[in-house]
C-alpha cells in the first residue's frame, strides 16, 4: 500500500500548526520514518510551490501556501500521481477473448472509479481537513487534547 499521500497530507497540516520551520529529523520522527524519505518526497511538493526549505540551523520546511488554497489531489499530483489502484489485467494483451472483454469491463470500472476519487480529491482542502482535526480534539478530554494537538510523539496520531 503506498501512504505517501496520507503521510504528507498529516506532516503538511502539522506544518501548518507548527510555530515555525519543521526539520526533516523532526518530520521523520512523526512519521516514523527516515529524514532521507522525508527530503526526497517533500522535494515534489517544493518543486510545486506548496513548500521551500532552508538550511542550516533554524532551518527546515515551511508551507509556502495557506491550507485553504491546497487540496488533496494538489498533494496527489506533487507526488508524482502514483497508481491509484492495485487492480488491474492478468495479461495486458491476451489472445483470449473472454480475457479481453473481462479486461475491458475491469479497466473501464478502474477509469470511472479513478475518476470518481480525483474529483473527490480535487474537492477536499487541507483547510478542512485541518478542521476535522481541531474538531476531534475539541472532543477529546482536556487531558488528551493537550497530549494530541502540539507536539506529535513517534509512532502516534
């Protein structure tokens, strides 16, 4: 399962709440992951304007964009809009003639429900998203809140 979409989509709402640049470390550790993997994806979204970087100390990553101008197939497409789908043909070019009519009712659903989804991306802002998020923390208790908003341990939310 590629999560790279999910992935940036939680580090770039968390940027938008963080006081100032995030490190490529400090994201790493919220993803549980490498600062290497952090640099290499976030290298798309830099190249489409929705983040910059700086180096050195106090350096890192900054959103360069307000959550309410990016939606989620912004995100899709700066990461290269990988496969949306696992599904697919056994044999791309069968001799078998029920093979190609079940390939093509199969690729002509994946068309459609590819479509479906991309609007759907195309209609969901980060800003919402973010919203969903202070929402669910409004109704967690005081004590829980304080430990999910800010800062963000390895390995949770």
């Amino acid at each position: 399962m590629d999560a790279r979409l999910s992935r940036m989509l939680h580090l770039l709402i968390h940027m938008a709440r963080a006081a100032g640049p995030l490190t490529s470390d400090a994201a790493a550790a919220m993803l549980n992951t490498n600062p290497v993997v952090v640099r290499r994806t976030m290298a798309g979204l830099r190249e489409a304007g929705y983040v910059s970087s700086v180096k050195g100390h106090g350096g890192g990553w900054s959103l360069t964009r307000g959550l309410e101008s990016i939606t989620m197939l912004d995100v899709h497409r700066a990461l290269g809009e990988n496969r949306i789908f696992a599904l697919g043909p056994a044999n791309l070019v069968p001799d078998c003639l029920v093979e190609q009519a079940v390939n093509g009712s199969l690729e002509d659903a994946l068309r459609q429900a590819e479509a479906v989804l991309l609007r759907r991306l195309s209609e969901v802002t980060l800003a919402e998203i973010a919203t969903d998020f202070e929402r669910r923390m409004a109704g967690l208790p005081s004590e829980r809140a304080a430990d999910r908003g800010g800062s963000h341990p390895q390995g949770s939310a």
